[in-house]
C-alpha cells in the first residue's frame, strides 16, 4: 500500500488529460478501500488535477 504524499507515475492514461507517464502526488488513501488513492497530476508545476485512481493504475518513483 501507498502512503499519502508518495510521488507517482500514472501507468496509463487516466483520462485525456492525463496520460501514461504523467507524474503525481497522492493526497488521499481511502480508509475502507486501500486500493484506491485520490492523486493531483501536475505537468511543469500546472495542476492537471485531481482524480482517483486504483493500484494498478500508477507505480511509486523511488527517492533518488
């Protein structure tokens, strides 16, 4: 499970906004579903916004 205000990579498009690659913070992990996250995607510091989005849809980016 991931933790709130873990930087990801969507996996695929989310939407026609957001497409695979695209980079995110999650800002939400739902208590009863932990499989789901509430996730604002940004693009050269631009709020694509914020959309939710299941486990299989994004991996963590390691801290480098």
């Amino acid at each position: 499970m991931l933790q709130e205000y873990t930087v990801i990579r969507s996996l695929e498009d989310i939407n026609e906004v957001v497409k695979k690659g695209a980079i995110g913070t999650i800002l939400m992990v739902f208590k009863d579903d932990v499989n789901h996250y509430e996730v604002e995607f940004m693009n050269n510091e631009k709020s694509l916004g914020i959309y939710t989005v299941s486990e299989n849809q994004i991996v963590n980016i390691p801290k480098t």
